[in-house]
C-alpha cells in the first residue's frame, strides 16, 4: 500500500455579519497559498456571519433557501484555488422554519459537494465573560448523525467547536476510519484559555490522529471575544503549526506512514476492551 500525503491548512479568522468581507477575507488567504501539492483547507466555525444575533443567523439562513448561494461561493473558492475546502460552518434552514442547523461542508476541488455535518453539541452553557449566558439551541437545532468523508482517498472525520469536549464522537469518527479529524471553531477566549490546546491534544492522542483546528479570533461586532490558537497537531501529541492571534493561515504536512507508525507501536484501538460494549462492575 503506498501511503498518501497532503498539506493541511487552518485559517483563522475574525468573521463579521457581512457575508461579502468575510470571502474576501477568505481568499485573500487562499491566495497566500502555494500549490506544490495537494491541500485541505479548513475554515473556523460560522465563517461567512459571526459577531451579530443569533436571530441573524436564522435571517440569514431563511434568506438563502437551502443556502444555495453560499454554499456555490464556497464552492467556487475551492475550485478557483484548488483545494478541498472545509467551511467551517454555516447556517442552513432546518426542518422546522424557526431553527438553522450549524453545518459543516467539504468541497472538492472541482468544486463539488463531498459530504456534510451538523454540530452534534449545542452549546448551551455559563462563562465568566462579558456574554455570561449562551444558549445556541433557542435557534440551533442539533446534528443528528456522525460525518466521515473520504477525501482523495483519505477519511476525513467532521466536527464543531463544542463537540471537542465529547471524545465519544472522535472515537467513533476514529471507529469509522478517520485519520484526520477537523475542528472549525470559535471558542471563548474564558473557555479558549482554560482548556482547548488541552482538549484538542487528547482527542490527537487518544484516537491517534491528524487534528486541524481552525478558530475565530479576536473581538467581534457583538462584544464576543474568541481564543484563535488554530493547530495542527499530529497522532503523538506534537503540535505541527499555530497561530495564535490575529488572522492568517497555517500549514502542516499529513503524512499517512506516519500515522500508521503510531498506530502500530501503540495499538489502541486494538486494545480498547470497551469497543462496542459496556464493561460491568461488580
């Protein structure tokens, strides 16, 4: 078998609530790219409207029927750059027309539609900053099924900020054959500080696989605050490439042995006695 290899790419961005700067945001830094080999390019959560209401967001959502139109300039991105593109998160109308789901889309470098994921986690939660309170789910409704995307032949495994603290979804994404699990956020800078190098980390180690996390960063329209520190982080542990503040893009090579060195001097998955079963105490 011969391995695969590819450059993985994170941007970090400090998204508005217009659409417009937001994808020139994005292909400014599409731009700053060199094309010497195959690439996947994430984008943070809520890339193309962050910083208004929430409300917006489902305005936006209902504005854009089956959000036709911003998945086509997301599209087109990828393949006037071509890369594989994973947009973060966008909002899309739901079953019910007073919820969006917060979903994640992968496209090809042609430009076509690969796979999809709505956030599984909803992030309803106190933090001691100047918002206090969130409570996604009053417009958000959950994701209800695991996403994994092959990706020039390689499993590509989808989550959203808040699913980082559930490691019963990365071992299933792992379960189903990822190699690389992606992670667009946009994390508190409380939350952020406190335990997301930690979180992003553990779920590299313990599933041995590539983790690329890209995040908002800065402060927003709206007063939030995010943390930014976008990764890249490689089965053992090691952080590959950073950024920590401010907008830009990072870069690190997948390399397919590399992993499966890892996964053959350490056989985890192998050795997980609660695969699949629950143990019993007695």
């Amino acid at each position: 078998m011969v391995s695969k290899t590819m450059q993985l790419c994170a941007i970090q961005m400090t998204s508005s609530t217009n659409v417009a700067d937001n994808i020139a945001d994005i292909e400014q830094q599409l731009a700053s790219l060199a094309y010497d080999q195959q690439q996947l390019v994430l984008l943070p959560e809520c890339c193309l409207f962050f910083g208004g209401k929430d409300q917006q967001q489902l305005a936006l959502a209902r504005e854009n029927k089956e959000t036709q139109q911003l998945k086509i300039q997301l599209a087109e991105l990828a393949k006037r750059f071509n890369v594989f593109l994973v947009a973060g998160s966008i909002p899309v109308l739901a079953n019910e027309d007073d919820k969006f789901t917060n979903s994640c889309f992968v496209f090809s470098p042609q430009g076509i539609e690969l796979g999809d994921y709505d956030k599984l986690h909803l992030f309803d939660v106190t933090v001691e900053d100047s918002e206090k309170n969130y409570c996604e789910s009053r417009y958000a409704q959950a994701g209800d099924r695991v996403s994994v995307v092959d990706v020039a032949g390689v499993n590509i495994g989808l989550s959203i900020c808040y699913d980082l603290r559930f490691p019963e979804l990365f071992r299933q994404l792992c379960q189903q054959g990822a190699k690389i699990i992606t992670v667009p956020s946009a994390f508190t800078r409380v939350t952020g500080a406190a335990h997301w190098q930690t979180l992003l980390q553990a779920r590299a180690i313990e599933n041995q696989v590539y983790i690329i996390a890209a995040g908002q960063e800065g402060v927003h329209l709206n007063g939030r605050e995010t943390w930014g520190h976008s990764m890249i982080i490689n089965p053992w542990g090691e952080i590959l490439a950073r950024r920590d503040t401010g907008k830009g893009i990072i870069c690190a090579d997948f390399q397919e042995q590399e992993l499966l060195n890892v996964r053959k001097a350490m056989p985890v998955a192998t050795h997980n006695r609660f695969k699949n079963k629950l143990m019993s105490y007695e």
